[in-house]
C-alpha cells in the first residue's frame, strides 16, 4: 500500500513539505494546528505487514489517494474528487482518493488523527468493490478485513511523527 499525498497550503505538516507531494496555495487562510502523523511511518506499517499476502491478481499496489486541506474553502479543486477510484491494469494499481478536512483534525491529538485516517482508508478501499471497471481478481473484501485488522493492531502512537512525539 502507497500514499500519494495532496495537501491545501493551509495544513500544518511536519518537517515541511515533501519535494513530490502537491501543494495548493492561494485558498483558505492558514489555519492553526499541526498533522502529527507520519505518512511514512505509516506506509512502511502496512508494507510490512501485508508483504507477504496475496489479494489476486489482478493489484500489486493500492495507492491511497490522501488528501487533506479545508475542503469548503477550496471548492472543487478537492470535492471533485472526493468519490474518485480508478484501476490502472497495465501498472496493476488501483487508486482511491480518501479526504480529511484539515478543520476537523487539525487540533486532534496524533491518536484521534489516526483514528480518522483509518476511516477514510478503509472508505477508500470499500469503494473498490463498487467501481465498474473494477480489477477481475482482486478480494476486495480478503483486503479490506486485512487492513481493518491491521488497523486494529497498529500501535497509534508508533505512526506519531517523531519530533512531535
């Protein structure tokens, strides 16, 4: 599992931004508050641990699209894409975008960001059984039960961004 990360200007992220992660400028005022999770701490939980398991075959990757910005306040630069999913079957990926809105989470602590996280994950994933050109072998329900139990294990405070922790 991947994270592709897109972010309004307004969100608070660790360390600053990343050199491959887009950023729009010029929406909502800045806001107060801080991400205190750390995106790769969480990518590097969830390769571990299904490294070894098999879904079909249709996937090798799923990528969640994770945006997060005050969603009012951009408009349609990010409810567009609220509900996308898309099967890309030459790479044999599938992506689906999972949205926060940086005003409810920013004044959480990191284990209530993970909680949230952990819902718009596991929305994305469901949203994959439903697409109508969806990958012909790939349990999507094997994956989504295994990423809930997973999600169930993982030590929250571990995915906290160190400087913060």
């Amino acid at each position: 599992m991947k994270l592709k990360i897109t972010r309004g200007g307004e969100v608070k992220w660790p360390g600053g931004p990343s050199q491959d992660d887009p950023v729009y400028y010029g929406g909502p005022p800045p806001e107060t508050g801080l991400w205190k999770l750390s995106t790769t701490k969480i990518e590097d939980y969830f390769e571990a641990a299904l490294q070894d398991l098999h879904f079909g075959d249709s996937i090798d990757i799923f990528v969640l699209g994770f945006e997060i910005a005050d969603l009012e306040g951009w408009g349609d630069i990010f409810t567009s894409m609220s509900q996308y999913t898309s099967y890309r079957p030459k790479s044999k990926l599938v992506i689906s975008v999972g949205q926060l809105n940086w005003p409810d989470v920013k004044d959480l602590s990191a284990t209530e960001q993970f909680q949230r996280f952990s819902v718009i994950l596991l929305e994305a994933i469901a949203r994959v059984a439903t697409m109508k050109r969806k990958p012909k072998s790939f349990n999507t329900a094997a994956f989504l039960a295994e990423v809930t139990r997973l999600l169930a294990l993982c030590p929250a405070a571990e995915m906290e961004e160190s400087e913060y922790a």
